[in-house]
C-alpha cells in the first residue's frame, strides 16, 4: 500500500493553501460570493486538473514507451455538475490534443484507453459518479510550437 499526504490550511476568508507530502504547494480560493477573493484556483477545478494530469502523464508515457513521435500534449477538460448538494461531477469530456508527425491513431486511442481503463486512479475514481468521455485530435509537431502546450 502506498500512503500519500497533504495538508490543506486555511489563510483568510476563503482562501487556503493546500501542501503536498512531496512539498508543493497551491492556492485555493472562493468566489466572492462564496466569501472568497478569486485568488486561487476552485476545489473542485483542482480535481478535474488532477485527473487531468494523471491521464497526461499515462498517455505521455505510453505513447513515448511506444516509440512514437509525441511532441506535446495537451488536454481539455470540461464537467457537468449535480445541480443539488454535494454537486458532484456528472459528466467530464476530456479532449486530448496530441501533438506529433507521424502518430499512430490506433496506438493513441489504445494509449486513452489504457489511461482511462486501467492506470490513471483519479479518472477511474472520476468514473464512480460522472460518465467520462474521452476524445482525441493529433495535430501536426509543428503545431505544438505555436500553441499553449
């Protein structure tokens, strides 16, 4: 078994500072009328980055594991939320836009697959209350050098 920490401190109003075991930190905060300043990123914004990352770094890896030619890699990551307490996530739409010449899509879209079926924990997790559909676009390397990658 493998243990991870964090630790979450409340700053003022509604802003808090979140610390990863590994010693990173990050800022949440509010919307003002939540009693927040708008200072930091949303609690619940921070899940979908999070499972976001996770699903990024598998499909980077796989991808790099398969020799294929993977420049960037970016995801764009959309949720529906319950419109009743707790509001959880209903539905995410992730989008992968995977940059490279030459990429196979048989081996990208297995590359998802395997992120989403079997290795990313926090998008398997995701998957207990939200539907998750997951699409994908290779677009040229060249292209990975003139967008926000």
């Amino acid at each position: 078994m493998t243990t991870m920490t964090a630790r979450v401190s409340w700053l003022d109003g509604m802003m808090f500072v979140g610390e990863s075991g590994s010693g990173h930190t990050v800022v949440m905060d509010g919307a003002a009328q939540h009693g927040g300043r708008d200072h930091g990123i949303r609690p619940m914004e921070m899940l979908l980055l999070g499972m976001g990352g996770c699903s990024a770094f598998d499909v980077v890896q796989i991808l790099k594991k398969g020799r294929q030619p993977i420049q960037g890699c970016r995801l764009e990551i959309e949720g529906d939320r319950a419109e009743t307490d707790p509001k959880v996530y209903t539905k995410i739409t992730v989008r992968y836009v995977v940059y490279g010449d030459g990429l196979d899509p048989a081996k990208v879209d297995r590359a998802i697959k395997l992120s989403a079926e079997k290795y990313c924990s926090a998008s398997i997790m995701m998957g207990k209350t939200a539907d998750i559909e997951h699409v994908f676009e290779i677009r040229p390397a060249a292209a990975a050098r003139d967008a926000e990658v």
